[in-house]
C-alpha cells in the first residue's frame, strides 16, 4: 500500500516504482493499492524548477496507477468531499476507486447507531482541549491561554480546565513558557498519548489545526471545534471550510490567528448547535473488506 503517490509525493517515485517493478518480478500475484485522503492536493513537481500542468499531471497520474496499481482507496464519505468534485477525471481511472469512509480511532466504548460515532452525554463534557503539531502548534497553544485569560475575565472560559497537548518529545522552553503564560488560570500541560481520543471524547471543546486525523476524531467523538488549518498545507484549509460550512467548527484563517481571534472562534463555537452528521466512519473496516476482495479478485468496477 502507498500513501498519496502518485497523486503528490513525487520525491519518493524514484523509489517507490522500482520496488513495485521488482515485487511484481518477485512474485507475480503482488497486488499494489494507493491510498489517499480528501481534500487531495494533485501536484506533481519533476524537478526542483519543473511543475507540470494541471492537464500533464491529470495524464501522469492515471498513467501510473493503470500501469503500476490495482486498488484506489479513498478515505473519505463522498458526500462530505467527493473526490471527482475536485477533480472531474477521477472517473477515468481504469482501476477500481472506491470511497471508503472515514478512518477512526477504535473507540474502548458501544458504538450507538452503527455509524461509528460515540458521543458522551452533553453533561459529561468538560474543558477545553488545545492541540496542535508542527511549528504552527507553539503560536495556537500561546493564543490559546491568551484566549483563555480574555474569556476567564467575562466569566465565559467555560466549565473544567484548558488542557494543552504538546508534542511526544516536547521541547523543555516551551512548557516553561507555557507554564508562565498560563499563571494562575486552569491549565494542564500535556505530552501526546495513545489516550488522545479519549481526551477529545470528554471535552466540552477542541481548538485544533485540520489534519486529517485530528478531523476524523471530531467527526467520531461529535465534539464542539474551533479549527485553524496548517497554512503550508494544501488540504487542511479546504477541510476546514467543509466543516465550516456545515455548521461543525468555527474557523479561524491561518493569517488571523490571535488571542482575541481565538476567543471570538469559541463563543461561535458555542453557539453552533451540538454537532450532528451522518458520515460514514467505518473507513477502517471498509478498507480492509476492499483489500480482501482485491486478493480474491473480486473488487467492482468503478461506480459511476
């Protein structure tokens, strides 16, 4: 299985090609799939001052998968973000592409309705929970208590605690910093863990970025967001509007993001109704019932 290739990572081609060349000399049955998430930036750059047009790319992409792949997954519901939207030539591919719905935590709780949502009771719900990689994260964590100071002033921080997750490894100045910014308000410090998810199930609020990962939490644990996609991405952004749109987080633009802004996001966040969809979210299960029926030869054709 190869991630995103050949829509964009073509820095690894050099690799990626010759070892399905040589996996297929090894053993001929060797089926191959790519798997991509939505929203899917196409960009294929050959050379550090060569960029291909829209239409070159479009050829490229379908020449590689109809010559060196069997099986497209994409990890999305169609109705939040169908692929062939962004890109009318989806449909051509000659390999099967098949939406897979959302890939998401294995909750330790009953899933109701069958839909792979658990929602803890409203009441239950408590604090805020602030997360955030890359060099974006620090600044989204600093305005985050600023925030908190600004809300905690008109009596509007909320019930429970502002909880901070930093990185696995986090940097020993910033939790200083942090620690000093925050002072006396409720705040936890937090390392990353394997319990995020159940983190995000007990909050009242997230403030995140709009990675995937990170968004599949939230359409799954439907908890009240504030989303301030990553600016070097090509898909967070455009994630973030769909949430936007269908009343599921408030957003900040990436060039906005302040104290004051963050506060403003929150009380919209509020005042949007409790969060309600019905996505698909059994991407993990799907894709492992698709790739079976690869092995078995057995998966359709492309459904128009």
């Amino acid at each position: 299985m190869v991630e995103q290739f050949p829509f964009n990572k073509w820095v690894i081609s050099g690799e990626v090609l010759p070892m399905i060349s040589l996996a297929r000399q090894l053993k001929p049955g060797m089926k191959v799939v790519c798997s991509v998430r939505t929203p899917l930036p196409v960009l294929i750059r050959l050379k550090q001052d060569l960029l291909l047009s829209p239409r070159e790319t479009q050829q490229r992409v379908m020449q590689i998968l109809g010559e060196h792949f069997d099986l497209l997954l994409i990890h999305t519901d169609p109705r939040f973000m169908p692929l062939e939207e962004e890109y009318p030539w989806i449909p051509e591919i000659q390999i099967p592409a098949e939406s897979t719905g959302f890939i998401c935590q294995p909750t330790q709780e009953p899933v109701p309705n069958g839909d792979g949502a658990f929602t803890p009771p409203a009441a239950q719900r408590t604090g805020t929970l602030v997360s955030g990689g890359g060099a974006g994260g620090e600044q989204l964590r600093h305005c985050s208590i600023e925030a908190w100071r600004l809300l905690s002033q008109t009596n509007e921080a909320g019930s429970g605690r502002l909880t901070l997750v930093l990185p696995s490894n986090p940097d020993d100045r910033e939790i200083q910093e942090l620690q000093q910014a925050a002072g006396d308000l409720p705040v936890d410090i937090r390392r990353f863990s394997p319990e995020f998810h159940g983190w995000m199930q007990q909050a009242e609020l997230s403030i995140s970025h709009a990675g995937y990962n990170t968004c599949s939490d939230l359409l799954q644990t439907r908890t009240r967001a504030v989303l301030v996609p990553y600016s070097l991405t090509g898909d967070q952004p455009e994630r973030a509007r769909h949430f936007a749109e269908r009343g599921l987080a408030a957003v900040i633009a990436p060039g906005d993001l302040t104290g004051p802004a963050v506060a403003s996001a929150v009380r919209r966040a509020r005042s949007l109704p409790e969060p309600r969809h019905n996505f698909d979210l059994n991407g993990v299960e799907r894709s492992c019932e698709l790739i079976e029926q690869l092995l078995a030869n057995s998966v359709p054709a492309w459904k128009t």
